[in-house]
C-alpha cells in the first residue's frame, strides 16, 4: 500500500518545476507581461483568458473559472491521477518520490485494471455470441440501441449462472479485489453479477475501473455498481465523462441523468454530453470535475418528490462551486417520462429545448425556499432568512453570491448590507459608510475588501510575508471573525516555511473546503503595488487586532456590567481601554 506523499515533498516539487515549460508542452503559450496567455484547453473560446503566471506558479482562466498548479494541470489536460501526475513532474525535476510513497496506485492496482479490462471482453463477447444472449440483445433492441452505440459505450451481457467469470478468467484474487467476486465462507464464491446488462464504468483515461449491471427481468435490485474497491469510489467518478469528452472536448454543457441507460439513449440520438452518477447522490467533487470541462450543468431529474430530493441534494453539493462564468440550471421532467423516453417521443431538438428551458439555480433555490412560508408575515420572512442564510455561506464571495443576497433582502424586505452581515456572522450591520471596492474587469467580479480578505490575498501574493509574523499577530487570526482561522493555518505554514511558493501554498487546500475561496483572492486585483505589499500586509494585521480588541472589549463590558468580570479580566479590560 503506498503511502502519503509528504507536503515537504510536494512543495520542493512545485518548487523546482516551472509550470510555464509544464504548460507550454501542450498549450501555445504568449508572454503579455509578466504572465503568459493563451486560448484556454478547457474550454472553447475565441479571446484568450487562460493565463499562466510564472511568479506564482499557477494557471487560472478567467473564463471557465479552471485555476491550479502544475499537478492540477497534468490530471485535467493529461487526465492523469494525483500520484501519476506527482510522479511525471518528480521524473521531470530528477527528484524521486520518498521512500515511504514509492509503491504507487499505479503499480500496485495495475491487476485490478488489467482483470476490469478482461473482464468487460468477456461480458461484451458474452452479448455478441453466448446461447443466453437472446433476452440482452431483445432488451437493447427494445430501448432501440444500435450496435454502434453500444459499441461505443462497451456494452455486455453477463449471462446466469453463478461462476462464469470465475470459471472464465480465473485470477479469484483479484476478481475479488475489483468487486467482480463476492466471497463465501468455505472458500466459494460467485459472480456479483449474473444476467444482468453491463455497463462499464471508466476513469479520465478511459480505464475500466468498475461496472454497472442492469437486471433483466423483474429481480432486485434494479441497478447494481461495483462495491468500493482500490480503484472505484461512487462518491466521485461518473458514468459516460469519458465517452462524452471523447465526442467533444469541450462540450457547452453536461447534462446530469439519474441512470445510465439514459446517458446511452440519448448518446443514440446525438446527445453525447450527459453523464450518471454512480449510485449516488452528486458531490461537490463531481460537480467541480465536470466545471473543468464546462461552464454549464443542467440537472434532469424525475418531477415527483424523490426526484426534486435528489434535486436539492445536488443543489447544496453545487454551492461551492459555483463562481463566475459557471452556472446550474434544473430541468424536472413530466411525471412519467424519463430522458430515454422523452427524447423518443419529441426528438433532439425537442429534448434541447427542454434543456433549454432549465430553470436556473437561483429560481428554483428561492422557489424551493419560499414554498412553505409566509412571505406577508414577520414569521414568515425570518424563516426564509434562517434557512437561507447556512446555504449562502457555502457560496465562494463573489457576483454570484451578492446577487442571491440581494435577492433576499427583497423577498425578506431587509438592508444588503444588515443581510450580509448576519450572514458572515457580525453581531452588528456595518457602518454606512461603504468599504473600499477593489477594481473589476467583466471577467474578474469585485471581491468585497475585508482586513481579513486582504491579509490573506496579500499572503498569497508574496507567502514570505508570513516569515516576519510574530506570535502575537500570527494568533491574531485565530479568532471568531469570518475568514480569521484561515489565515491562522496561511500564517502557520509560511511561517514554519517561509520558502514556500504561491503554487505550493495553494496545493495544500486542493479538494478543501476553503480551495474556491484562495483561488479568488489569488487572482484578485487588490489594488496594492508590489513595493507596497509588506506595509499594506501589517496595516490589515492591525485591522484585524483592533476589531478582535473591539470584540473582546465588548465582551468584557458585558461582564463588567454584570458584575462577574474576574481579576484576570479586569487586567485585560484595563489594559484594553488604554490601548
């Protein structure tokens, strides 16, 4: 089993590989300035807006909202794993993974990949020449699938019977592994699935990396995927990515479908762009893997309860994601019909113009969060606000979110900027005097300018600014105001290491909650020169140290008032008052 690649290691890594030479390999690069730019890879565009900064060691395009580091690029463009990519940039800097992170998934999990491939032979042979063959092909014909579709998507047959895999590839131990074996007491086993139509299921690389059957018949359950193994996890790989990039790399938007014989009825009718989930409800991780190669999502759900359930849960898993120039839109079908039929009976171009149609997020958010209360009472509106406010925070602040909560305000008949601040958790509305914008391109939206906001951008910018943070300040930030833990753990690790890159910095929040966050105060424009950086960095510590004396202050009159201050505390607020 390998093990954890060590930060340290990765940091050295970014640290040695300049992601201009990574880029360049693949994407003709132009310098402009202190960058270079280039049309993005991820997404179709005439203008470029993928940038490249050699300073930092990052790319981010301001069009699709694509950011990383050099290992991010090589596993979207090369469609390589974490490790894969890791190792590729280690073989190009000369420098060897540490001992303790040597076996890799690659080599280690090399079987599994190679038993998954045999494996889809045989069940694609079996559909083509097995004497039970007859019910498959009649069940396919009857979706109306042509041999070249099911070709495409390797379609298969696993025929009855309890051990035809066994019997026909052998290697028990890792047919068991890849979740093909389901192992009994006495050292029997059998084949998880048994007449049942099969769907390979692949990674970025086209790899089969585990399988979904559909029963033929009337058994249960109805859809059955490979358990979790080494190299399958439902909570984040996708049925039919890599069939739908193979037919368009840069697709104008991805339609989300609940099964995966509606992702190959409508690949039959030209609809190459929808993907399933994988038995599961969809994560934010899926959703920011499919914002890498679209700008666009639309959700197409059944319209009965179960179906808008499952609706709203891919609703809260797309929150965090969502930013300038990516967008989500809803389309609940009518009761009865499912994508597959839909697009049988009104075609393509009607299917498209139902997609069309999709309501967007916002509407459907508000039209959801409104269904049950009372918008002409007080009662009312406050519950709105109380069960809106836990889904805005998982917002990135940008346009987007100013908007939702302007929205808000109007439907909760509320001041913007009271809303906002209960919404980052201030115990009192803003002054009315308005903080200072940063400036914006049409590409680039304002970011609201904090204390706590600059600091962190500013650190981002030159992290060695960490390096001359004392103790005191450093536990500054690890206080209540929105944002402040964050840059305690920015504070602690440039501290402890003060060589560390912008790019190294930002990988250690890859697949973090906080990931979306740093990469817009990464490429926001502060305003700030470069020889202004250090006094503008300890100008927002001092900020931060007087609204958290403020805070403290406040909290110490209360218990003065009270009369329960101890003598500790009256030290403090003696020591507070004089400042």
């Amino acid at each position: 089993m390998a093990g954890r690649i060590p930060d340290q290691f990765i940091d050295e890594l970014l640290a040695r590989v300049d992601i201009v030479d990574v880029v360049g390999e693949r994407v003709q690069l132009k310098r402009a300035g202190a960058n270079h730019h280039a049309l993005c890879p991820f997404h179709s565009e005439k203008t470029p807006s993928f940038t490249v900064s050699q300073s930092k060691q990052f790319y981010h395009c301001f069009g699709c909202g694509a950011h990383g580091t050099a290992i991010r690029f090589l596993m979207e463009y090369d469609r390589m794993d974490f490790r894969e990519a890791v190792a590729s940039l280690a073989q190009m800097a000369g420098m060897e993974l540490p001992e303790s992170a040597r076996e890799g998934p690659v080599e280690s999990h090399e079987p599994l990949y190679r038993v998954l491939e045999r494996a889809g032979e045989c069940y694609r042979r079996w559909l083509r020449r097995h004497p039970d063959r007859d019910r498959a092909v009649d069940y396919l014909r009857r979706r109306g699938l042509s041999g070249e579709i099911a070709a495409r998507y390797a379609l298969g047959f696993a025929p009855p019977g309890w051990d035809n895999l066994l019997r026909e590839l052998g290697e028990r131990d890792n047919l068991a592994r890849a979740g093909l074996l389901v192992e009994r007491e006495g050292g029997r086993g059998y084949d998880r699935f048994r007449d049942r139509i099969m769907f390979p299921i692949r990674d970025r690389r086209g790899r089969i990396i585990g399988f979904g059957g559909r029963v033929l018949g009337d058994g249960e359950p109805k859809y059955l995927n490979s358990p979790e193994t080494p190299v399958f996890h439902k909570g984040q790989g996708l049925y039919g990515l890599y069939e739908a990039l193979e037919a368009d790399r840069h697709p104008p938007d991805i339609v989300v479908v609940e099964g995966y014989m509606d992702v190959v009825a409508l690949a039959q009718f030209g609809i190459t762009r929808a993907v399933a989930t994988l038995g599961t409800s969809t994560g934010t991780r899926q959703v920011e893997r499919l914002f890498r190669v679209t700008g666009d999502l639309v959700f197409c759900f059944d319209g009965d309860e179960a179906g808008r359930q499952a609706a709203w849960r891919a609703l809260e898993s797309s929150l965090p994601a969502l930013r300038e120039g990516r967008q989500v839109r809803f389309l609940f079908l009518p009761e009865g019909e499912d994508p597959d039929s839909l697009v049988r009976r009104d075609g393509p171009e009607g299917f498209e113009r139902l997609l069309a149609d999709a309501a967007p997020l916002s509407d459907w958010l508000f039209e959801r969060l409104t269904a049950e209360v009372d918008l002409a009472s007080m009662d009312g509106r406050a519950r709105l606000v109380e069960r809106a406010i836990p889904l805005i925070r998982r917002l990135p602040p940008d346009v987007y979110r100013r908007m939702i909560v302007d929205r808000l305000a109007g439907l909760a008949r509320l001041e913007h900027d009271y809303l906002e601040a209960v919404i980052e958790g201030r115990e009192s509305a803003p002054s009315r005097t308005p903080s200072r914008p940063a400036r914006s391109t049409p590409e680039e939206p304002a970011v609201r300018r904090t204390p706590v906001r600059l600091a962190v951008a500013l650190l981002l910018q030159r992290p060695a600014l960490g390096a001359g943070v004392s103790e005191t300040d450093a536990a500054l930030a690890d206080s209540d105001l929105p944002g402040a833990p964050l840059l305690a753990q920015l504070l602690e690790i440039t501290r402890d290491e003060p060589h560390i890159t912008t790019g190294a910095l930002l990988e250690r929040f890859r697949d973090s909650e906080h990931e979306a966050a740093l990469w817009r105060l990464a490429t926001w424009d502060h305003l700030v020169p470069e020889d202004g950086l250090a006094q503008e960095f300890a100008d927002a510590l001092g900020r931060i140290r007087a609204l958290r004396n403020d805070k403290r202050l406040q909290y110490l009159n209360e218990r003065l008032q009270s009369g329960d201050l101890t003598r500790d505390e009256w030290n403090e607020w003696v020591a507070l008052k004089r400042g």
